[in-house]
C-alpha cells in the first residue's frame, strides 16, 4: 500500500519536525508546511480525491502543531 517515496517522505517530515520542536517556532512549522505539504497532499489525493486529500494533510498539520509539546523523538 505504501510506496517507498513516501517512507522518504515520512524520514525528512520527521526530521523536520525534531529540528521545529528543537526550536519551538512558528516560523520552522511554517517553512515545514510549505517543505513537505506538497508532497503529502499529492500522495493522499491518490488515495482520497483532491478535497479530502486537502483536507486530510490540513489536518494533520493542525493536530501536529497543537501537539508539538507532546511529540518526543
């Protein structure tokens, strides 16, 4: 089901996210946003059609800034 880019994908997402909860800042979240956002919306609208693949990667994005205390890598 998942393809190997994607695990890439998740890899650098992931490494962004340690070096943004490193710094705290609204800043580093948004650059990740505008970083992987393409690359995620374009993998869940494979899956899901455009709307729900928009919907689904803004949510994820949202769940993850109002989480970034909780996220411990």
């Amino acid at each position: 089901m998942f393809r190997y880019g994607f695990f890439a994908y998740i890899c650098t997402f992931k490494y962004y996210l340690w070096q943004m909860a490193e710094k705290a800042e609204a800043q580093e979240f948004e650059a990740l946003y505008k970083k992987i956002y393409p690359k995620l919306y374009y993998y869940a609208r494979g899956f899901v059609g455009d709307n729900d693949a928009e919907d689904i990667v803004a949510e994820a994005f949202m769940d993850l800034w109002r989480r970034r205390d909780e996220i411990d890598f």
